[in-house]
C-alpha cells in the first residue's frame, strides 16, 4: 500500500510539474512585419523589438506581446516619423496584446496544427477583441506561430497619414508575425 501511495504522489507531483510552464519570446527569431497601401505605392514595415510571455496550464495559455511603436520603421526616416506622430509614440509606446484561454492542443506532443489566440488588442490607449489564427508548431521546448491578420487605424482611433492631401495610407494594415516562444 505504501508503495502505491508513492507512486501516486510521483504522478501528482508530476503531473503538477508540467501543469503550468513560462513561455518568453524570442525576439531574435521572431518578427512582426505590416503592410500598408497609399495612392502612391504599397510599403512594408517592421517592428524591430518584441516582447511577451505566456503560462501555459495544461494546454490553455494565457499571455501578452508587446511592440515597442519607436521600433517600427519603414526604413524611410520622413515616413517613420508621420507614422510615430500618428500613433503619438511618446504617449503610446507600446502596441499590447493580451491574450488568454488559448487552446494549445493541436500543437503540444510536437504537433503542427492551429493555434487560435484570442484577446485584446490595444493600440493608442484603445482596446479591441481580436483573435489571431496561427499556423502553429512546437517542438521540444520551442512553439512557433504564424499568421497574418488585418486592422483598421480608424478602429483605434488613428488618422492615416497623408501628404498634401494627395497621398493617403489606406486604413486597412496588413500585420504579418512568425512569433517564436521558448520555454524557460
């Protein structure tokens, strides 16, 4: 019996141990990248820093990333600062978003499969419901994620920059992310 009982306790105890787990990204392997349309020409973006976590409690995950707005660029230094004054990056550094009941299960055991984040979105101190379907990957202690998804600058709030009226930046921006998460 006693024996038994010992035995019971190593599969609670293990059972508990992997129960809950911290996911960091990596922001060296990860990128976020839009693109926008003008009456002129189309132009991508990047962001270039990145951060967030998740805890992962069985398969349910719960987390944030964060974009720093001062690291988005276009790589054209007027652009980049129309687009700093629109978001009013000073104010607002951060595009946050929080996600939380997202179901991992396709992906755990080294699995390919889906991955539907669902949460808030907050871009200039305004928040939106979004949900983000990933292609998702994981493998030993790393889960990839990929996906594109659309948002408005008008549902936050922000103006599309223009120039003299003539040259507008659509509304709609592309973002495209291939997220890498570690598990630490």
């Amino acid at each position: 019996m006693r024996l038994f009982s010992v035995f019971l306790f190593l599969i609670f105890v293990a059972g508990y141990a992997q129960a809950s787990q911290q996911w960091q990204i990596v922001p060296e392997k990860s990128k976020v990248d839009f693109i926008c349309k003008s009456t002129l020409h189309d132009f991508n973006g990047t962001a270039r820093k990145l951060i967030g976590n998740f805890e992962q409690d069985l398969n349910i995950a719960k987390g944030f990333i964060d974009v720093d707005v001062a690291s988005l660029t276009t790589d054209e230094p007027q652009r980049d600062k129309n687009m700093y004054q629109m978001f009013d990056a000073t104010q607002y550094p951060q595009i946050h978003f929080t996600f939380k009941d997202t179901d991992l299960t396709d992906v755990v055991d080294h699995h390919d499969g889906q991955i539907k984040f669902t949460g808030v979105l907050t871009i200039h101190n305004i928040s939106h419901p979004v949900t983000l379907i990933s292609k998702g990957h994981m493998l030993e202690d790393t889960l990839m994620c990929e996906g594109q998804v659309s948002i408005h600058l008008k549902d936050f709030d922000l103006k599309p920059p223009s120039i003299l009226g003539l040259i507008r930046v659509s509304d709609e921006v592309a973002v495209r992310y291939n997220i890498v998460f570690i598990n630490r």
